[in-house]
C-alpha cells in the first residue's frame, strides 16, 4: 500500500507532468505527496535571494490557464505550488534544500521521510551534462530502496 509519495520538481515541463502523476496517484491511494525540490545554486554568494526568491508567495493564475504551462518568473517549488493548489489535492506537503547532489538529496529524503515510492521525470534541466554525467533518474532508480515511478 503506497502511504507516502516523493516528486521531485527541478522546473523543467517533464518534473510537472510528474508532479500531476503523484498528485493523481495520491488521490487514488489517499498517500501523503511530498513535492521536493533540491536546490543547487551555482553562485553562493546568492543564496540569500535565491532562498527568498523560491518562498515567496503568489497568487494563482486565472481561471482558463494551461494548469501544466510553465511560469518562468517562479521558482520551481512556487511554481508546483500553484500547480499541486488547482488539482485541489489536500495531502500535500512542500520542501526544499539547498545541496550539492540531487541525487543523494532525494534518496536522503525518501530514507528519512520513509517514502514509499518516489515519482521523477524522465528528462529534467540538465541537458549535457546530464548526459555526459547520467541522469538523476537513472541514479536514483539504481539507488532507491523504494518502488521509482518514472513518467514523460
């Protein structure tokens, strides 16, 4: 019996079509979902206002908007925020870290938060060096000690 779902958001259209996914899978088991976002800032220095940027809260788009259209001016979570509000889900949860490894951050949060199956996308924002490194995805279907859905 699923009882706690983790998706992990990065901003990318493939982390959103996840995210619908959990929601979706939630409602069907009546699970607790977990929306994660781990956070790598590429300047430190900046931290401060990224850390301030990605709580910041927004109101909802218009009625009649592509729920699933990305909003460029939010920050990932923010943004899965006002997503996750229009499924009208209630068991829903936001968190998100700053780390230096996705991979290890969302496979701590499924050990601490005792996550029964995580839900990624197939591709997020890494581009080549996702290639050129592996993907998140992979690491962590490799690593997980819980069922990973993994959606496109």
């Amino acid at each position: 019996m699923v009882k706690k779902i983790l998706v992990a958001v990065d901003g990318s259209e493939t982390s959103y079509v996840a995210l619908k996914y959990a929601l979706n899978m939630g409602k069907v088991y009546n699970a607790k979902v977990i929306v994660f976002h781990a956070a790598i800032p590429l300047d430190y220095s900046q931290l401060p206002k990224y850390k301030e940027a990605c709580h910041k809260v927004t109101q909802l788009p218009p009625e009649g908007k592509d729920v699933y259209s990305i909003d460029r001016t939010l920050s990932p979570l923010a943004c899965a925020k006002k997503k996750a509000a229009r499924m009208g889900y209630s068991r829903v949860t936001f968190k998100e870290i700053i780390a230096t490894s996705v991979v290890q951050a969302i496979l701590d949060e499924a050990k601490t938060d005792k996550i029964d199956t995580i839900v990624l996308g197939n591709r997020g924002i890494g581009g080549i060096k996702g290639i050129l490194m592996g993907s998140i995805a992979y690491r962590i279907v490799e690593y997980a000690n819980c069922n990973v859905v993994i959606v496109k």
